[in-house]
C-alpha cells in the first residue's frame, strides 16, 4: 500500500439529484416511481380541485431519453441513459416529468456553498458531485472522517433538504467507488485494510475508468472482480492493455491513486446541444433544422463570452435515428467568440458527413480554449458580438442564406 502521509478524501454525490430536487416542488411524488426525461407538454397541471395532475410514463410517444428517476423506478428497470419508450414498457405507471435545468442548476449551487463552509477544499466534478479533502480538517483524521462526513451530509439537508451519499477514503479513486456502496443517504468510509474485504468481491467495473469495452475485454480474460484484477500479472496487463492502461488498472485494483483535490481547472470546452422531440431529416426538415443550428452556436458564442473564453476548434456532434453518434472538428486560423464565425465552421464540419439518416440530437462544441484575456485579438470579435441578444439579432433568419451548410444543401450522398 502507498507509504505517502495519510491523506482523507470524501466524495459526495447526491442521491436522485434531478429527481430529489423535483419531489421538493411536488412532495405528493414521495414514494412513487417518477421519472425525469419529459418535455414542456410534460408540466403537471393545476386541476380545478387544486390537485396537480401528473403526466402517464405509459403515454409518452417520442424518442427521449432517460435523465433520471427515482430509486422506486430504479428498482423497476428504469435507468438514466434509457429511451422513455422503452422505460413506459417496465414501468407504464410512473410518472413523467419535464427536465429543468435551472432549478438543477440551483440546488448544486446550493449544495456546494454549504459544503464549502464546512470543508472549504472542494474539486467540483459536475452539477450532483464532488470530492472534498477533509486531510487538515480538526479532527477528521481521528475518527476516519466519520465526523466530518456526517456534517457534510447535514449541511447540504440543511440547506437543500436533500440528501447526499458520501464515501471516505484515503483517495478519489476509492472514494468514488464508496460512495455508491450505500446509497442512498449513505456514509461510508474505508480504509486500505478494508479493500480486500469490501472492495475486491466488486464487479471491476465498479472502478471508474474501467468502461464497457475493457470490461468486456476483461471478462474475456477470466477478469471479472476487482480481486480478480488485482491478482492478474502486471505483465500480462501490460501486453493485452498496453502501457499506460495497463499499469493503471494494476495500480486501481489495488486502490492506489495519488490524484490531488483541484480546486480549479480551465475546462477543456464548452458546448451547446439539444435532443429532439421527433427524428428530423436533413432535407424534409432543412428550416427547422437550420433554425435549431443557429441558435445552438448564438448560445455558444453566449457562453463563451459570459466565461471569457475564445476558441481555435469548433466540432459538432450528431446522434442518428440509429443511435450512432459522430462528430467532426475544425482547426480555425485564430481563437474566436463570434457566433457568425462559429456558425461557418460548424457548417464546414456538417458538410463531411452523410446526413442520409434522420438526426435525433445535434450538438456544436467550442474546444482548445484561451481566456479572452490573454489574447490579444480574437478571431471575428466585436463588440456586438459578445452580447447574446445582439448576437441573436445579427444571426437572425434574414441572413441564414449567407451560411451555406448542409442543412442549406442536398445532403451528401456516399458513392455505392
């Protein structure tokens, strides 16, 4: 085991997040299967009794996906990343309700805030999840962090009303395995004398980074648990996984993972995409489509702006009928936060791929960033531009026909 200081790291995830934060507003739902993944037409309705009435799983037409649900649907089949449709054959009564953002969006602020007050070395990992060094908080290292944890758990209650779970470790790695171990409204701590007992009986793909194809290529091994995994020759690992992976998924069987906690990290990119509520096809539906592109990259430039970032590589990203995703990216000459600019690459990006099939999600990215203020003069940026609304204006469906993209064209057909 690693002979470094003895580190203690918690990670807090909440249970249910967009599902919680939903049973707030409407606590009748406690209890019941619910969820999350519908539309506006999803909202509940006020009835003339003063009930609410709740949209029917079993009703919904569409080609959605799952974003959460509660554990009462968890227990019936229904998992995030899962097409409604197929969710309304398991569970027909469970309720469905709109996704909303913002309010997620809220509450994260909220749990964090109350985190920080108590441990003030948070990594923020996403909107529901963080780790937190509770190393040179007084007193965690006497107990294992057992007191630490639970002041955790009791600030985001407090300022949420919501729970978390929560696992504490010597490092991420098992932290974030922990964490999951009783959910939900768990606190779990573990040390390296507990891994053989508690962390070895587990599927290897428990271990984050261990994903699909190398858990399938494992299994192909003979390697199923994390022990299994652990007692595997280093040597062998390094020859069928290669060198990097290979020493990795030694050292992650063994729970070693000298990660710090990162306060703060310049994001890698930014960007705006949206699911339709019905397949469209590149030509039938050319104006809706093209419509939907142009506010996604205003939205972009938006972002951009609002955090101080400019881009050099703009990509899209498109999820087909069939549920094949691809995405292409293109180089600019110089970074740029200008939505005209980025509305041409993202065309240019579209124009190198087959759009014979219908489209389900389109999506643009902003990658290799600067910070603004670091540039001297990026690419295509005015004044006007920095400003959404204004950006808007400028890219308004009177000078659609200056961006001439796929969506514009004949989709490109592949020779037979």
């Amino acid at each position: 085991m690693p002979s470094s200081p003895t580190r203690l790291i918690a990670h807090l995830d909440m249970d249910a997040f967009y599902a919680s934060v939903d049973l707030l507003r409407y606590p009748e739902l406690r209890g019941r299967a619910v969820v999350i993944g519908g539309g506006r037409r999803h909202q509940p309705v006020m009835r003339a009794d003063g009930r609410r009435e709740f949209s029917a799983l079993r009703d919904y037409t569409g080609r959605g996906v799952i974003t959460t649900s509660t554990y009462e649907a968890r227990a019936l089949g229904v998992h995030s990343g899962m097409g409604v449709m197929k969710a309304a054959q398991l569970a027909p009564d469970a309720v469905l309700l709109p996704v909303d953002f913002d309010e997620y969006r809220k509450y994260s602020r909220l749990f964090k805030a109350a985190v920080r007050a108590v441990a003030p070395i948070v990594e923020d990992r996403g909107i529901d999840e963080i780790y937190v060094d509770l190393t040179d908080l007084p007193g965690a290292l006497e107990d294992g962090g057992r007191a630490a944890g639970q002041a955790l758990k009791d600030a985001v209650h407090a300022a949420t009303g919501l729970t978390c779970s929560v696992g504490i470790t010597p490092n991420k790695l098992l932290s974030k395995i922990c964490s999951e171990l009783d959910k939900p409204n768990g606190l779990t701590l573990l040390s390296f004398e507990d891994i053989p007992a508690r962390i070895w009986p587990l599927a290897a793909k428990k271990i984050n980074g261990i994903g699909p194809k190398a858990t399938e290529k494992l299994a192909g091994f003979g390697i199923h648990t994390v022990g299994e995994l652990a007692a595997a020759d280093p040597a062998f690992l390094l020859a069928n996984f290669g060198k990097s992976y290979g020493a990795w998924l030694t050292e992650a069987a063994h729970g070693r993972d000298e990660r710090p906690v990162v306060t703060y990290s310049e994001p890698k990119s930014i960007s705006r995409e949206t699911t339709f509520e019905r397949d469209l096809h590149a030509v039938r539906d050319r104006a809706v489509l093209s419509g939907i592109f142009t506010e996604l990259c205003v939205q972009l430039a938006g972002d951009l702006a609002r955090k101080g970032y400019a881009s050099r590589t703009i990509g899209i990203k498109l999820r087909f009928d069939d549920f094949k995703s691809v995405t292409r990216d293109l180089s600019l000459p110089a970074h740029t936060l200008d939505a005209r600019t980025i509305r041409h690459a993202a065309g240019t990006c579209l124009k190198r791929i087959d759009l014979t099939r219908r489209l389900r999600l389109l999506g643009v990215r902003a990658g290799a960033l600067a910070k603004i203020a670091d540039l001297v003069a990026p690419q295509g940026v005015h004044a006007e531009t920095v400003t959404p609304l204004l950006a808007r204006e400028k890219l308004g469906h009177d000078t659609l026909p200056l961006f001439r993209t796929a969506f514009d064209a004949e989709p490109r057909v592949p020779h037979t």
